[in-house]
C-alpha cells in the first residue's frame, strides 16, 4: 500500500528527495528523520512529503518516489496501548490523553498525528506540557453526527486539548468545524473544497 496523508516514512536513499528545498533543511534535517506524507498530487506519481526543522514555522515540501521508501509508521500503528505507556513522553498529557483513548473501543481505526505522532515515532522531543493531541480517525463509510458523541465526550475529559481530523476516500475534514456548521472544509489532493457531505465530494456549498 502506497504511504497515506500524515504517515511517517523513511528513506533509503536520500538523494531520492526532489523539490526545491530551503537552506535550513542542510542543517536540521537529518536523513534518519522520517517525513511526513501530506496531501497532494505530482503528474509522475511520486509521493508528497514534509519535512520538519525546528520551531513550527519550519516546514518544507518535498517529492520522493515510491521505491525510496524504507520503512513506514502509519497514525493507527501509535495508537498501542502498551507503546503508549513504553513511551519516553509517558508523562506528558497528549500521550496521557491517548492512553485513555487507546483503552477504550471504537468503531473505526484511528491514529495519532502531529507533533505527538512524531514524537511517539522517533523519540525527537517535541512535545511539552502545552502541546495538542492531533488525532485522525479513517472512516471509509458515511457515518452520521450522533456517532462521534462518545468520543467528543472523551475528548473533553483529556488533560490537553484534542483535535480530530476524519478521513473519508474523498479527502479529509476537521470533526468540530462538521459537527458545528453542518459542512466542513474537505482537505484533498486537489485543493480545499467546502462541502456539505465529506463522502461526497461534488456536493459543494
């Protein structure tokens, strides 16, 4: 399977990496760091990457092809119970607020992203006391609003602040911006689309 939006991969060759790349990547990026995969599409069919420096203002866009990659963690593969408490970060309240996520059962897969989902990968501290909870949740079929109460009512007794981006074939959304306006900013390959359903793209609004 070709890597997903936020999965985390690793290359074997680091000449693969293509793009126009600013001065700081020499410097703070190191090729035993994973990329980040984001969302877009390339006319060669390479795969859309992200590289982190430090400090949040420091990201930049990259392309690499699919036999480059070594190694990938997908957002669900985080989201282990036991990992979670054989963490570093163990102590800290986004690893804290996953742990209870990942002891409860739901009824769809979901992963950890952001700054947590690459702290958990790689041990890089990023995280602090202040950090968010990004988390993502696949959702392959339509589901209704009222099937998320559960989990935003688990989500507010975390002790940090959480956020849930869904994941439908068409692209992906933000829960809360859906759950409160009826219609949300649908995230794909192709640009943002404001939608009213996320498993259906072309109903636009």
């Amino acid at each position: 399977m070709l890597p997903r939006p936020h999965d985390l991969i690793w290359l074997s060759d680091p000449q693969a990496l293509q793009g126009e790349l600013p001065d700081w990547v020499a410097q703070q990026w190191q090729p035993t760091l994973p990329l980040v995969v984001r969302r877009d599409s390339h006319p060669a069919g390479l795969i859309a990457v992200g590289i982190r420096g430090i400090g949040r203002e420091r990201r930049a866009a990259a392309w690499l092809p699919a036999t480059a990659v070594a190694r990938r963690v997908t957002p669900e593969s985080l989201a282990n119970v036991a990992s979670l408490l054989r963490s570093v970060f163990v102590s800290q309240p986004p690893v804290q607020g996953a742990i209870l996520l990942a002891q409860r059962a739901w009824p769809w897969q979901w992963g950890i992203t952001g700054s947590c989902g690459y702290a958990l990968a790689t041990e890089v501290p990023v995280l602090h006391s202040g950090s968010d909870l990004d988390l993502l949740i696949r959702a392959p079929q339509p589901l209704a609003p009222e099937k998320f109460q559960a989990w935003r009512q688990q989500l507010l007794r975390l002790p940090c602040r959480a956020d849930t981006q869904v994941e439908t074939p068409c692209g992906a959304f933000a829960l809360n911006e859906w759950l409160r306006d009826g219609r949300a900013l649908l995230k794909t390959n192709r640009g943002p689309r404001l939608v009213k359903d996320p498993w259906q793209a072309e109903t636009e609004v």
